[in-house]
C-alpha cells in the first residue's frame, strides 16, 4: 500500500455550493407504554443538549429509541466501527452501552428513559464528530481560516436508518464523502493491522549510508521496512518469519543492495519528499524507522482535519492546494479532475491555511514586493548593490502611490516605501496572478516557464 495516504493540509475553498433537499420522514415504533413515554418526555425537556436530541424524537412521535436488545448491539458494533475514522468509540460510551441498557431493563420507567436518551445522544454526538470533527481547528491551529463545517446528516435519513437497525447507514450519512477521506481510513485501516501485527527491526545508525551495490546485513532490515511501508516484494525468505501482511517472497540475495531495491529506496523518497538518490542516509532513515504507531496517529489526525475541510472538498467546482504534497487540484462538477505541481512556501515562512472564493485574474502583473520579502531579502541586495533596483525592473513607490527616485532614498533606513515591480519577463509573478479575498495576501501564480503554479503571499 502507498503509505503516503495522509491528508495534507489544504489552502483554497469552494466556489459553488449545491444544495439538496430531502422530504421529512417521521417514524415510529411500536408505542411504548404510556409511563415510559412520558418519563422519556420529561428526562429530554431536562437534558438541556446543545445536540439534536429532542428532534430526534419529535420525528420518532415521541418514541424511544433503544428499548430493544438487537437495536442496542446494531448501535454498539456502529460505534466500536468509529476506529476506522481516527475517533475513540469509548467517548461515545460504546463499551458500557449494553450492560446499561439490560441494567435499565430491570428498573423503572425513569431508568429506561435514562438510558434511551443517552444512547441516543451517543449516536449525535459520534454523527457531529464525524460531520464536524471532533475539536475545533481553531483551539489547536489559531492561523486556521476554514470555517467551521455544519452538520451534513439530515436527520430524518438518521431516524429512518435508526428504526430499520442499520446504525452504521446513519454514520455514513455523517461521514465525508471525499475520496480523500476514504483513502485516509483504507491507510488508517491497513496500519492499525500492522501495529497488531508485532514489530519489525529498526535499521540502525550508520557512519557511512547505505548506497546501491552494497552488501550488508543491514541491507536485509532496510528490505524489511521497505516491505512495512508498501513493497511487498522485498523480502527473500519464508514470508512467515515477518510480522507483516501481504509478504511476496522474492528470488534476490537479501544482503545485496540491488538496482530493485534502490528503485524501491527512491518510490519511498518520493513519498515521503526526500531527496530522490536512491542512497540511505540519516533522513531516509529516519523516515524508514517511524514507528507504526506514529503513522496510525498521523492518520487519525489528519482524518480529523478531513473532516474539517469536508466542505470545501464536497463543493464543486473547487481548487484546492495540497501544501505538503506540492500539487494544485481543481475539480468541476461533472467530476472531471485536474492538477498540477505548484510551489508553496517554505517552514521558515508557512503557506497559511485559508478558504476564500476566487474573485478575479490579474494578466500581466505587476508585483508590489511583500514587507517580509523586502525587508529580509530585497533590502540587503539593494544595500550591496545600488544598480539592483535599476536591473530588476523595480520602483520605489510612495505609500500613497507616488514614484520616487531611487537615489533619495536611504536604504539603511528606507521609511515608507514600497517597491513594485513592472510587469515583464523578471516578475516573478508571470503571466497570471489569481486573486481572492483573504487577510495574508495569498494568491496563485502562474509563472512564466511552464508545468507549475505558485502559491504566494504578500506578508
């Protein structure tokens, strides 16, 4: 399997928001009896719930819910099933939720009641987490300017899943339905069964890196978490002496450094955007050695963001910009899909993570040069070298906009000034820029050489 499944941290939005309609479906059970019913409508009247609880059992005519063993195990097993998308099915109370439910059975109707409310508001709560993550981006990541997604289940599909048994339906209507997500839960899927599976040597550290052509018995580890992290066909030995799955025994001499091993070396660079040699030195290393448990973490939260930016995926037609994977995608709404490398911003200055609409292109832009790119990159250069403007194409612009004469300006101490440079084949900006709203100044680029986008910021 492709181990670089996990979902990169993504920029632009939707533009084009459809909406869908569904007729209302109310449900009902067989009557409970009158006491229950009315226990049941005092303990929602106190429950004081921020999640749709009455509403649930106003489309149920008041009725509850979880009264029935074979009802309880189908809410249960759907919420056990919640692993798979990253969430912890004990906060939703699923290990405990049977023994309650035939502990409630022996009691009163304010026991049963109890209890049905609180299965139910089991169920909301595992279908907001699924339709609107379970943390707010913004309590972990400030910069984040997604908005916040609303709930995507319509309820009344929910209570009719609900009455026919088919709990695990009612999550799917919660969960997002990009292919993004369900690569992620595949991914997440697959490394949870490794993690169970036991370990696999780490390779250790070395003075020299391991290069093509070398014999080594560490050359037989680095085939061993090669075959971890998606090449199955490494391996030269019984396949039952590795705790992993899907281990084709291969005919090569497992010591041996060969040209299959080094085109396998570079797939795993490639993915994990390493230098692309073939040789293992301390970065590829490193990245051969996470632990399993590190990648089943890294998925589940970005499972989490997926299910932060489900709006901006669903919507069509969209661009977005995969920050850590380098590439531009843009879907249309007859499902045809297209991308592009693009160029992003380094560690030292973050692409910032923003949603917006695309406004309007500039063609043949000019480029008023960034504060940050002025002042740590632009003014040394013009301190060195005072003909740098001159050759560069750039102005001195007032703040109000008037043109000044480089000469008068003292670049030690420039004041406020800005410098903006004229259109033509040194502009960095190149032929097209494409702008939309947003508080960091972002835009995309399309450079004049051709094959990638650029995604810039004016900061």
């Amino acid at each position: 399997m492709n181990d670089n499944q996990p979902l990169r941290r993504w920029a632009i939005g939707a533009a084009l928001c459809l909406t869908l309609t569904y007729p209302l479906m109310a449900t009902s059970s067989e009557p409970a009896s009158e006491a229950l019913q009315q226990a049941l409508t005092q303990r929602i009247q106190q429950s004081g719930e921020t999640l749709p609880v009455e509403s649930f059992y106003q489309l149920r005519d008041g009725q509850p819910a979880w009264q029935a063993i074979n009802r309880v195990e189908a809410l249960v097993s759907a919420l056990n099933s919640l692993v798979d998308d990253g969430l912890t099915p004990s906060d939703y109370q699923a290990a405990s939720l049977l023994d309650d439910f035939q502990l409630s059975q022996q009691l009163d109707a304010q026991a049963k009641a109890s209890f049905d409310v609180r299965a139910t508001r089991s169920l909301l709560l595992a279908l907001d987490h699924l339709s609107l993550g379970k943390v707010n981006p913004k309590d972990v990541e400030p910069n984040w300017d997604l908005p916040r997604p609303e709930r995507s289940y319509v309820l009344p599909r929910v209570v009719q899943a609900v009455e026919e048994g088919d709990v695990h339906q009612a999550l799917a209507f919660a969960r997002p339905a990009s292919p993004e997500y369900a690569q992620l839960r595949e991914a997440l899927t697959h490394y949870r069964r490794l993690a169970e599976q036991g370990s696999v040597p780490y390779l250790p550290g070395r003075e020299e890196s391991l290069r093509p052509g070398d014999i080594d018995d560490d050359v037989q580890t680095l085939r061993q978490r090669l075959t971890l992290w998606g090449e199955p066909h490494l391996l030269a030995a019984d396949s039952s002496a590795y705790p992993m799955v899907d281990v084709q025994a291969s005919g090569a001499d497992p010591r041996s450094f060969d040209r299959e091993l080094a085109q396998a070396v570079m797939r795993f660079q490639r993915r994990h955007q390493l230098q692309e040699d073939g040789v293992v030195g301390e970065r590829t290393r490193l990245a051969l050695n996470m632990p399993v448990s590190a990648r089943v973490n890294q998925l589940r939260i970005n499972l989490e963001r997926a299910r932060w930016i489900r709006p901006s995926l669903e919507r069509a037609p969209n661009v977005w910009v995969d920050i850590a994977g380098y590439r531009l995608h843009y879907t249309r709404p007859n499902g045809q899909h297209w991308d592009t490398r693009v160029v992003v911003g380094s560690p030292s200055r973050e692409t910032p993570i923003i949603h917006s609409s695309i406004s309007h292109l500039t063609v043949n832009p000019s480029w008023t040069i960034p504060p940050t790119i002025m002042r740590e990159d632009v003014l040394p250069r013009i301190r060195r070298d005072e003909q740098y403007l001159a050759r560069q194409n750039i102005q001195v612009v007032s703040l109000s906009g008037e043109t000044l004469d480089a000469s008068t300006i003292d670049w030690q101490r420039p004041g406020g000034v800005m410098l903006r440079q004229v259109a033509g084949s040194s502009n960095p900006l190149g032929r097209v820029v494409v702008r939309f709203p947003n508080n960091d100044m972002i835009y995309l680029q399309i450079p004049r050489q051709e094959g990638s986008f650029s995604v810039s910021t004016g900061r």
